[in-house]
C-alpha cells in the first residue's frame, strides 16, 4: 500500500479505536489530519472565549511547515500506536 491508502485507512480506523483518546492525542490526530489535507493553518485565530476553535486552531499551527506526505506518515504512526 500507499501512503495515500495507508493515512486513508489510518483515518477509517481512528473512528473505531477501542478507548477515546485523551484530549491532547485528539488535537494531534486533528493537527495532523488537517495539515496532511490542507497544509498550513489559514485564517484568523479564534477568540479567546471560543476555547475549542482557538485549542484545534493553535494545534494545526505546531504543525506549519510539516510537508504533506510527513503529515500523513505520523498521523499513520499515531493511529498504529493507538492501537496497540
């Protein structure tokens, strides 16, 4: 397989882990998904009090400058970690 289909399945099996990540590993898999299919984080930041958009918007961010393919391979690693 691809890496392509690699990171597709990896993201078909996130959905069905056996336990819910932590919030932490959640905005990992959420900053690495986002940078793997849409590259750097756009946009303006989110306000202070909308704490979810600003916690999703400042992860992406740690992820600038990640190439695509990079992306792809350690939300694939994340994934595999996950379940074992």
């Amino acid at each position: 397989m691809g890496l392509k289909e690699d990171f597709e399945s990896a993201v078909s099996r996130s959905k069905q882990l056996r336990e819910k990540p932590a919030n932490d590993m959640l905005l990992k898999i959420y900053s690495l998904y986002k940078q793997a299919t849409e590259g750097d984080v756009s946009g303006d930041e989110p306000g202070m009090f909308d704490f979810v958009a600003k916690a999703k918007y400042q992860a992406w961010e740690e992820c600038r400058g990640l190439t695509s393919d990079d992306a792809m391979q350690q939300y694939v690693d994340l994934i595999t970690k996950l379940e074992a």
